[in-house]
C-alpha cells in the first residue's frame, strides 16, 4: 500500500512537471550610443528600433538606457568598466576604435564578417576605416565628410559670392558680421577641449594642406609624425584670423570661445550665423521648429570646405562603427544585435532620419537618400581622408589645448604651432600612439 502511494505521488509529480509551460528567459543585452540619448537622431525612429529588435531577436531583450550621452562621456565610462562585459555593443568614431583596441577591449569581428551574407553590401573604404593591423573591430552604420553650409538667402540678399579659399573665407565671414551688424556672424568653429567635432574640423583643415596625406605614418616599427611647423601655424593663423579680423566685426563670435558642437548646429539652426563646418546629420534638426525647418530645406546650399592657397579639396571622413564589448557574456547574441543594427532597413532609417550616409550599398539606393541633401553629400565623399589607426585621444587633446592658446591670445600661431610640434613628435618618439 505505502509503494503504491508512492509510485502514484511520483506519477502526479512528473505529470505536473510535464504540464508547465516553460519559458526561455532572454538574453539581456547592453547598448550604448550617442545619438539615441542626445536626440540627434528622432524619437519616431528610436520608438521603431526598440519595436524592431524585439521581432529580430525575440530572445534577446536590448536595455532601453543607451550610455552616458556624449562620445567623451561614453569613452571614459566604456574604459572604466567594459570588463564587466556592459555595455555589450557600443557605438563610437573611428577615432576611439583604435584606442578601444589598443586597450584590448573590443572584440575581433573578422570571422564574424567574413562569414556573414551581407558583408559585400558595404562599401570597401568604410570597412578599411574600421580595421587596424588587418582586423576588423567594427561594423560601420554611418559615413559623412566635412563640408560646408551656407545660407543662400544671405549671400543672394548681400550679393557674395561663396568663399573657396581660406582668405576669402576670412573676408567674407567678417564682412556679414559688418553687414548684420553683429546678429548674424559669418563663419562659427568648435574649440572646446576633448571636443570630437573641433578635433574633426582641425584635421580637415590640415587635410587641405597636407594634401591628403596623414598626419601620422608608420615607418621602422613605429609612428611618426608627417606635419610641419609651417603648416600647423597657417591652420592657427585661420583660427586667429576667424576670431580677430577686422574685430569687432570679425567672422566668429568671441563668446564662443570653448564651444562644443551644440552652439555649432542648434546656432546655426536658429539663424546665428552664415557658414559653418558641418557634416550632413544636422537635417534631423529640421524637425526642432519652424525657423530651423526653413533653414535648412530653404535657406541652406551645400559646397566643399574653402581651401589654403596651394592645398587640396580635403576634408574629415567620418566612419562611425558599432563595436562588440570583448568581455561582453554574451558575444554570439551581441553579434546578432550587431546584425541588425546595420541591417539594409534599420541603418536606413537611422542613417535617414539623422540626415547622414550609409555606407551599405543597398541602404544608399533606397528612396530615402534620393534626396537633393544625401546628395550634395554624396558628392563630398570622394574629398573625405580617413584617420590613421593611432591612438588619437592624447593627439587630440594637445591639438585643441595649441588651439585654444591661440583663439585665447596666450600664444601666437607661431608659438602654438611650435609647441605642437614638438608634443605630437615626443608622443610618437615614445611610441604611445600604438603599434
């Protein structure tokens, strides 16, 4: 009787277990990028992604917290704890891929691209820029150059011709500070330390009058600096020249001495100046009001940089990657989430709704970038010189403390331009530019 009750109780057991439903718990990944947190790419394509991923990857559930904002900000905590495997996936520039790299934090994906079906899809040159020493560290959703805008309603009301070249750019920037006596200053720059964008806007400058050439070579075992005195003071005098000439009515503002990438675009938005540097995802800010709407799908024409006397059509290529967290618990999920990140349809509408460039080919011959905008953009691309893969975070902060000593009046051009000279080649000598 006592076996008998237990075999029954075993029975009832097993049925019970047997009639459960279970359920497989996701896998829980981490995603950090700039533009879902500081708004330069829409809410409406934010609410579609987070839609999107869940149908994609129905066992994985994406964190809806995207990272600390700003590149800077995300660098320095990405360096602090990547070990702990979060974030799984982050989104960064080229620039901090190889200082990722150079830290060992991300992960290798060459035989993860190699093997995937779509990787012919991309343009070759995106993926050149986002591999060091033969390997692939990231996927690239994103490529632009540096160009310039300008507003056509104020050169056609004026009668201005648009600037080529880096004089004229100087006189006619401070001419329409003279002209608007002062509401509407011609020319704007970033200069803030650990800025990426004025780190940007300076390496097109010295693109120009390198002549496409990098800033930095490898030769015997190690880097070395590729830039003369003469031409890091020519880039400071524009600087100097953009700030003071013919003052109080120069080109740029004063006060914004130190400004970051926020005075630049949501400025130029509100109507604040004539011409800025700038790259082509500012169109997501069309949608900020009625006044920037106008300006940029009315108002706004789209050329090259202006260029020194003797240099070249040169201009920053930017290629953003989306980078796998080498200590990520889960890098076979990552990979996945990867994937769909720069899918054909999800980085066309992402790249869409920012304005920029996909650098897939299919994702370029989509409706969406038919447009007189993806364009003009389009044909700036073959101006666009990539980075070398050096750890630039040391470079670029001396860069833009010369910079700053200048638009300060602490150093002369010439001064700064000796200084930076001389840290930049002491950085390479040391070899803590990489390998």
């Amino acid at each position: 009787m006592r076996k008998g009750l237990v075999v029954m109780l075993v029975a009832l057991v097993a049925l019970a277990t047997f009639s459960l439903p279970t359920y497989a718990t996701p896998t829980k990944l981490t995603f950090w990028n700039m533009p879902f947190t500081t708004g330069e790419v829409l809410s409406d394509y934010v609410k579609w992604w987070q839609k999107e991923v869940k149908k994609a990857l129905p066992d994985v559930e994406v964190s809806k917290y995207y990272g600390p904002g700003q590149y800077d900000a995300i660098m320095k905590s990405f360096v602090v704890q990547a070990r702990t495997g979060k974030p799984d996936v982050v989104e960064g520039l080229t620039e901090q891929l190889a200082v990722y790299v150079k830290m060992g934090l991300i992960a290798d994906l060459t035989k993860y691209f190699n093997s995937w079906k779509e990787k012919d899809k991309f343009l070759p040159n995106a993926i050149a820029a986002c591999t060091v020493n033969g390997k692939l560290y990231g996927i690239p959703y994103n490529i632009n150059v540096r160009g310039m805008l300008y507003r056509k309603d104020i050169f056609k009301k004026y009668h201005l011709s648009v600037p080529k070249t880096w004089k004229e750019l100087i006189k006619t920037a401070a001419l329409i500070t003279r002209l608007t006596n002062g509401k509407i200053h011609g020319f704007d720059f970033c200069s803030a330390v650990n800025e990426p964008r004025a780190f940007q806007e300076f390496i097109s400058w010295f693109d120009q009058i390198n002549n496409k050439k990098q800033m930095f070579v490898y030769k015997g075992g190690k880097w070395k600096l590729n830039a003369k005195v003469s031409q890091f003071e020519k880039i400071f005098k524009l600087y100097y020249d953009l700030t003071f000439y013919k003052a109080p009515y120069s080109a740029f503002d004063p006060n914004n001495r130190g400004g970051a990438w926020q005075q630049e675009d949501l400025g130029y938005v509100a109507g604040k100046y004539a011409m800025v540097p700038m790259g082509p995802w500012i169109w997501g800010h069309r949608n900020d009001n009625k006044v920037a709407k106008a300006i940029l799908e009315e108002k706004t024409g789209v050329t090259s940089l202006p260029i020194p006397e003797g240099g070249v059509k040169a201009a920053y290529l930017e290629v953003k990657p989306i980078m796998l967290n080498k200590y990520s618990k889960h890098p076979a999920k990552a990979w996945e989430l990867i994937k769909f990140i720069t899918s054909k349809t999800a980085m066309g509408k992402w790249d869409a709704a920012e304005g920029v460039l996909p650098p897939r080919k299919d994702t370029l011959a989509m409706p969406e970038f038919q447009n007189w905008w993806a364009k003009a953009w389009g044909e700036r691309l073959p101006e666009g010189v990539g980075l070398a893969p050096i750890n630039w975070a040391p470079v670029e902060y001396a860069i833009l403390t010369a910079l700053n000593t200048v638009i300060y009046k602490v150093n002369t051009p010439h001064e700064a331009a000796v200084w930076l000279h001389n840290k930049l080649s002491g950085m390479a000598d040391k070899g803590i530019l990489g390998k």
